[in-house]
C-alpha cells in the first residue's frame, strides 16, 4: 500500500496505562518548541513531526531520539515520506521543497498558485504516493505532480468539484489511481483515474468532519468523521467493503465518545483513538481514549485512558505490534510509541506550549 499517513492536528497529559520511560531527544541542543501540528509515520520506527512553530523533528528509532532539520524560510508547514530518507515539504503556504537524507537537508524545487491569482488558502495535506505522483491539498484546491513536486497542476476545477460546499482537508491513495479526497459536511470524493474525473458523496447529511480515513486494500476501509453538532450519540466510525461506493455506520457500544482517528492494519484488525464523555450527577468529564478491534469492529477493548480533559488526537499502527499514538491535554502534546499492539506505551515526545 503506498499511503504513508501525514495528518494536520487539532493537548494530552501522560497518564495511567503507559510507561514511565521519557526519551525527549536527548539532544542539549533542542530547544524546547510549540506544540505539535503535523506527523507523518513511514513504518515500523520512523516518525516526523512539525511543531507549530515550523520546526521539523525526526526520529528513525521508534523515537528514542530526535534530530531538528534546519528550518528555510518561516517554518515547514507539512511533510510526506515514501520511505526512511525521501520526502517533500510545503513551506511558505506554497513553496514545495524536498530532501533525500531524511529531513536533515532540504532545497527548493517548486511552488503551487491558483489559476485565478488567488491564495491557495489554508494547507490541508501534502500527499506523495511514489517518487513522481503527488497531491497538495488546500481548503479550496487541489494540485497534482508527475514530475516529483517540480511542476504542479491545479485539478480542483476541472476535477468538478464544489468549492462551496464544505472544506478539503486530506487525500488518501491506495495505489496510482484509485484515491478519495475528504473534508467538511461529511463529505468523500473517489478517483479511479488518478484524480482525472471524481465521485462525490456525503457520508451523512448536515455539518459533519472527516477527521481520518484509512483503507487496507482496495475495497475495505474506515472512516472517522466528528459530527458537527457535538452530537456524541452518533456513530463516528464508517466502513466500506466495497472500495467507498457505501459507507455503513459502526457502533462503539459502551463508548460515549467522539473518534478523531482510525488505524487498520487488516479487515479485522484497527483503532480508534478520541475523546470520551462520561456522564456523571456533578457534571459531564471527557478524557483521551484508544480502542481495539480484531473482528473488524463488531467489538472494542480498551487500550488506553488518559487524564481529564485530554484528547486522543492521532493513532497510526504500521502493522499488528507497532504503532503511534498522539495525545493532548491543556498546554502540553505528548507522543508515544508501542512494539507489543498497544499493550504498554513509551512516552517518545512531549512538547509544551511556551519556548525556552
């Protein structure tokens, strides 16, 4: 599957059920940085994080340590990886740079602009597939290289999509052609085509966000949308088996939450990571949760509880044993990474709001 996950983010403190190793770098050299924004995760140790401050962070041992890459211009603002060392980043809002050596050197290659003159508005994603095929992403445009970012085109237009209805926010490819792009109002468009010609649908009517998609083969894949009214009532996980042309609601029953992220690893075999409420005479609480699945979400165990008031923002698992989970609580982002499925987590990054 050629879709290495890079995802934009909305704080969580360390808490109960992770273990109490703290790796932040070990680098006297890192300053200390504004939360986290951006990550991208290439396989099984490899991670990179862009902070809200435009620094880029990488780690290619399950993030035991880190290394800052020098930063151009005002900052990185997204990153992409086919593999441990090439990648592509926008900086400046349009500018497109790339890097061979992991993230530790860039250069300029190419840039985006609308075929109206006007901004290109808000980033989204930047997406590679190979090292030729990639997609940007704004709020209100889509872009195409075949050419590995130095010349890119603008699709949104001829593509046929509706710039007013909602927001782009991502775009998730399983293979050359087949991709969907999500956004606002629960909305889902698919290619098959290479971006060519798209479908479009709304997975459910009204105000809905597309938080993560996440496919394992060209017909299953899940979904995790926030319903736009804060209605917790409502499924916040959809699934497809037949390559998006349906979605069908999955229950979490027993969970009052709302699901930000989905990671699957199998058609059996996924997370799912957000808040939930708990219900109580004094007052309603919300805290960080991670679910499990292994029948393809028909049942869900417990992974993980975090502290009050935090925020189960990202989960991605490479395969069945290691994967990323980032957390949020009140002025502080915290990173962990697991080796046995989600058993027990190692603190891996923790960022706070203010510089040193």
């Amino acid at each position: 599957m050629f879709a290495v996950l890079s995802f934009g983010l909305t704080s969580f403190g360390c808490s109960a059920h992770l273990n109490d190793k703290v790796v932040d770098g070990k680098d006297d050299r890192m300053p200390r940085v504004l939360p986290i924004k951006w990550t991208t995760f290439d396989d099984t140790n490899a991670a990179w994080v862009v902070t809200s401050g435009g620094r880029l962070l990488s780690s290619g041992d399950g993030g035991r340590t880190w290394l800052q890459s020098e930063q151009p211009g005002r900052g990185f603002e997204a990153v992409s990886f086919i593999n441990s060392t090439q990648g592509w980043a926008v900086i400046n809002s349009v500018e497109v740079w790339t890097t061979s050596d992991g993230g530790q050197s860039w250069k300029a290659i190419g840039a985006i602009s609308r075929s109206d003159g006007a901004s290109p508005g808000p980033l989204g994603t930047i997406r590679f597939i190979d090292k030729e095929q990639g997609w940007i992403i704004s709020s209100f445009g889509v872009w195409k290289t075949e050419d590995g970012g130095t010349r890119w085109r603008e699709m949104g237009i001829e593509a046929g999509l509706d710039r007013f209805r909602g927001y782009l926010s991502d775009c998730y490819f399983i293979d050359s052609n087949a991709g969907w792009l999500t956004g606002t109002q629960g909305r889902i468009s698919k290619t098959q085509d290479g971006g060519k010609t798209w479908q479009s649908q709304n997975i459910v009517s009204g105000n809905g966000d597309i938080r993560d998609i996440s496919f394992v083969n060209n017909h299953s894949g899940w979904i995790a949308l926030v319903n736009g009214k804060g209605d917790i009532t409502s499924p916040g996980i959809y699934a497809t088996e037949d390559g998006g042309i349906s979605w069908n609601p999955v229950r979490i029953v027993g969970h009052n939450m709302q699901t930000l992220s989905v990671s699957f690893v199998s058609e059996s075999e996924g997370w799912v990571a957000g808040i939930e409420v708990l219900k109580a005479a004094s007052g309603d609480s919300s805290h960080a949760v991670l679910l499990h699945t292994q029948n393809g979400g028909r049942d869900w165990s417990t992974m993980y509880t975090g502290q009050r008031s935090s925020i189960g923002d990202r989960v991605y698992f490479s395969n069945a044993l290691s994967g990323w989970l980032l957390v949020r609580n009140e002025g502080e982002d915290c990173l962990y990474h697991t080796n046995d499925g989600g058993k027990t987590w190692d603190e891996s990054l923790k960022r706070r709001v203010t510089e040193g």
